[in-house]
C-alpha cells in the first residue's frame, strides 16, 4: 500500500513528485497563506496543469521564477518548469526539498531519489506548451480568372533596345546570309 498521498498536505512537495524531475506548465499565480498558528505566512504560489496541489515558493524557487520569466507574475502562466526533487539544508538536518529551473535548463542542484540518494540528469525532450489555437477560419476557393474585358495596351515609351540587331553584324556577312 502506497501512503505517500497521507504525507502530503495542501501544497506540492517532493512527495508529489511522480518522478525525480518532471516538466510542469503554471496555469495560475496567486498568494496564500501557508502553515499554522504564529508561523503562518503569505507565499505565492504556483498551480501547474499537472497536479491538483499549488507549490509554495521559497525565496530560491521564487527568485528563479522570477529571473526566468519576470517579476510580473501575471506572464507566468502558460509558462514551463523543471520541477524537481533535491535536497537542502534544514536546521542543521539534510531535508528532501522541490526545486525548480527552467524547462530546457539543467538543474543547478542535485537531483535526488525518494530517499534521498543523488540521481543522474537525464535531459528529456520537451514539450511545447500548448498554444491556444483560434477558431478554424473557411479556407477562401479561389474562383477561375474572368478573361480580360479590354485589350492589353502598347507600351507608350520605345523601348531602348528597340531597333537593336538580332545576331552581332560581322564585316562582310550580313543577315540574309545567315
């Protein structure tokens, strides 16, 4: 029996994480208040297309952010991440952690298993958010050209090489003979 759905609480953490690195799209930015009691803060958080959990930002994950795509989070959505599982430093104790990058960029830390154990990057095609297609437009059949109704008119200018030889004139052979 897999209990990882009772350890996590109302907010992506690396428990969530399907696998060690996932490529995620944020679909909506707002702020919310996060923990309990006297600890409690507001955070921004992201929600992703991909997981019915927002992820709290961090200062790190939040500075990231915001160097990849700007500090107007209104332009975050629709955007793609790197999310990750790795690992920090809490109160003196090695801790899993969610970590972030952009989608085509190689993660900066180390990448880390559920237990803990550092795992190899392995780059990963990815794809393209989806963009929202307009509606199909009638394609326009082009209708067979009408003929002309009036005749082609003459140039009104002589041309410069009106008059001008066919072949080069060679002395003695003129162009009857050819």
């Amino acid at each position: 029996m897999d209990v990882s759905s009772f350890m996590g609480g109302n907010f992506f953490s690396q428990v969530d994480l399907a696998s060690p690195v996932q490529v995620m799209t944020i679909n909506k930015v707002d702020q919310q208040l996060v923990g309990q009691g006297p600890q409690a803060e507001q955070k921004i958080c992201v929600s992703f297309n991909e997981s019915a959990k927002p992820l709290a930002l961090n200062k790190t994950n939040l500075k990231r952010v915001a160097a990849l795509y700007s500090t107007d989070a209104n332009q975050w959505p629709g955007k793609q991440l790197l999310v990750y599982r790795s690992s920090t430093t809490f109160s003196g104790q090695p801790k899993l952690c969610v970590r972030i990058c952009g989608a085509q960029q190689t993660p900066p830390d180390p990448i880390c298993d559920q237990q803990g154990n550092a795992v190899a990057f392995q780059p990963q095609a990815v794809a393209p958010a989806p963009v929202p297609q307009a509606a199909p437009q009638p394609i326009a059949v082009p209708q067979a050209a009408a003929p002309l109704q009036a005749p082609v008119a003459q140039p009104q200018q002589a041309s410069p090489w009106q008059g001008a030889p066919a072949q080069p004139q060679q002395p003695g052979v003129s162009v009857d003979d050819l």
